[in-house]
C-alpha cells in the first residue's frame, strides 16, 4: 500500500480553484489532488526513467538496482554523490535540470 503523501498548503488561488472543483464534482479536495499527482507523474514517466538510467550508470548500476535503492531510501542519491574532477555531482545537476523542466 502507498505510503501518504504530505504536501505544503497551497496558494490561496489554488486552493479556492481546487474547493471548488471539488465542490462541482462531488469529490473531496484530497482525492482530486492525487488524481493531480498521478497524472502529473505519468506525464513524465520518460523524464524520469531517463534520469534514473543516466544516474545508474554514472554510479555503475543497472537501473533496477538503482530504482530499488530509490525506494528503499529516497535520499540515496544525496548519500551517495558522484563526484567529477572538480568536485561537481553531473548526476544531481543533470537531474536538477530535467526536473526543473516539469
């Protein structure tokens, strides 16, 4: 079973619009806002398949290893960075990018 997910408030603006489309729905707030997050994720499904390939390879793991030490810990990636030359982490930035692009 999914874990709950807790999120910050959201804007005033946002959270009238969402009343009231719950409101003309039938449906709470709540089950309207993970509808949301789901779609949002299969969106970008491919993004996110493709950062994670990238950052298994830059760690030498295949993607499975990767995805399931993701789910394990979510801060895998922040424990254990990839440093260049220079001190950079290509795998963070690289994510950070894409991500910033959702």
């Amino acid at each position: 079973m999914p874990k709950r997910l807790t999120i910050g408030p959201l804007g005033e603006h946002d959270d009238h619009w969402l009343t009231l489309w719950a409101a003309l729905t039938g449906k709470s707030k709540a089950s309207l806002a993970t509808a949301v997050v789901g779609v949002r994720v299969k969106q970008h499904k491919a993004t996110i398949q493709e950062l994670l390939e990238h950052s298994a390879k830059l760690r030498g793991m295949t993607s499975e290893d990767l995805f399931n030490a993701l789910i394990a810990n979510p801060r895998y990636l922040e424990e254990n960075p990839i440093a260049d030359g220079n001190g950079h982490d290509d795998g963070i930035e690289l994510g950070a990018e894409k991500m910033s692009q959702i």
